[in-house]
C-alpha cells in the first residue's frame, strides 16, 4: 500500500518520492508519517510492501552500506539477511525456495536508479525514465508517460515529474496518502544507524 517513484536524469541527478500513509491490518490508516526509504551506503533503499522489510533495512543499514559496492551486490547482501529473518516460503507453491522479502525495492545512487524485485533479481532503469513500485505503480507511471508525451511539458525538471506521478498515486489509490516526501540523492549522504553487532549475527551466525 505504497507508491515509490524514482527517477536518475544525468544533467539534475538523482530524485526519490513517495507517499508517507501507513496501513494495518484490514485497511486501518495508522497515525503516523512514514519515510519509505532509508539511506544505505551511497544511496538509498526505497520498500514497497512489507513494513517488517523496510524495518530490517533500516535497523541493518549501516552494515548493508559497507556490502554495497554494486546493487548486485546490496541485493545479495538483503538476500542473506531476509533469508535469516524467516523469508524463506514462496506463497504460490507452499514450499522452501528461493529468498522471498514480500517487497519490491528501489535503489538509487548519485549514479542512478536500478529495480529489486521481490526474488532479488537487479535491473537498472534507463536514465531519463521514471519507474516507480507499489500500489499506486500503474497510476504514477501513467501520469508520467502522459506528460512526457504532451510537448508543451516537455522539459520537465526531475522533481516536477515525480510530483505529478505521486499526484496521481494519491488521487486513485486510497492506500496512497500525503504528506509526499521528495529527497534528491546527494553524493556523501549519511546512512541511516541500525545495529551493525545484530546485522553480524544475523549474517553470520
């Protein structure tokens, strides 16, 4: 119940948005404002889906920084982790199987944005294009294409689009609400503290 945009232009860098609703249970909207990613390494770790996953991220991310080399590399380093917290049953078949983290994830560095699928696979999106996951996907991403494809709105700085693609999110999709939060991804940003000794133990036994 989420919608997450991300969008690497190489002229005006590196944006993240999403919505800030948190949802429980059968559809009760909790009182809280919630960020959707967390910064890890040289960049940040935007979850769709799970709240447990995005808690994990967040209480692990400064040792998942120092893993973070490529986001090949992140990806394996979040496999491992989940795989220790009990992400170990794909639904559909009702058996053990690949690492399964119930979420689908964005990564965005300076450098770029690449998509992490809930069986880990790493694709890196096109510079210039806007990708987003979560409930409001569809919404967002045909708001995108709407306004790239009208050419009095062409141009469109970073930020302006990511707007419209979370305007949109929030406008069909009830479980995607306001305040939208919008970061531009710096270079030498800080990660965010969890437990480095508690991300050794779950790793490494």
């Amino acid at each position: 119940m989420t919608i997450i945009v991300a969008l690497h232009d190489p002229f005006a860098g590196t944006w993240i948005g999403a919505d800030s609703r948190m949802i429980v249970g059968q559809g009760y909207v909790m009182p809280a404002e919630v960020r959707k990613w967390v910064r890890v390494g040289g960049g940040v770790v935007g979850v769709a889906g799970s709240a447990r996953t995005a808690t994990l991220v967040r209480q692990f991310a400064s040792v998942l920084g120092t893993m973070a080399e490529t986001p090949e590399n992140l990806a394996e380093a979040m496999r491992l982790l989940f795989d220790t917290k009990g992400y170990r049953i794909l639904p559909d078949e009702g058996k053990s199987g690949p690492g399964h983290c119930g979420s689908d994830i964005l990564y965005a560095t300076p450098d770029g944005v690449w998509d992490i699928g809930w069986n880990f696979a790493v694709v890196r999106v096109r510079d210039g294009c806007l990708w987003a996951r979560g409930s409001g996907m569809d919404h967002a991403l045909g708001a995108d294409y709407a306004l790239c494809r009208d050419k009095r709105r062409r141009g469109l700085y970073p930020e302006q689009r990511i707007e419209a693609a979370l305007d949109a999110a929030a406008h069909f999709d009830a479980a995607c609400a306001g305040p939208m939060l919008i970061e531009r991804i710096e270079d030498g940003a800080e990660t965010d503290h969890g437990s480095d000794e508690a991300m050794d133990r779950a790793v490494n036994g």
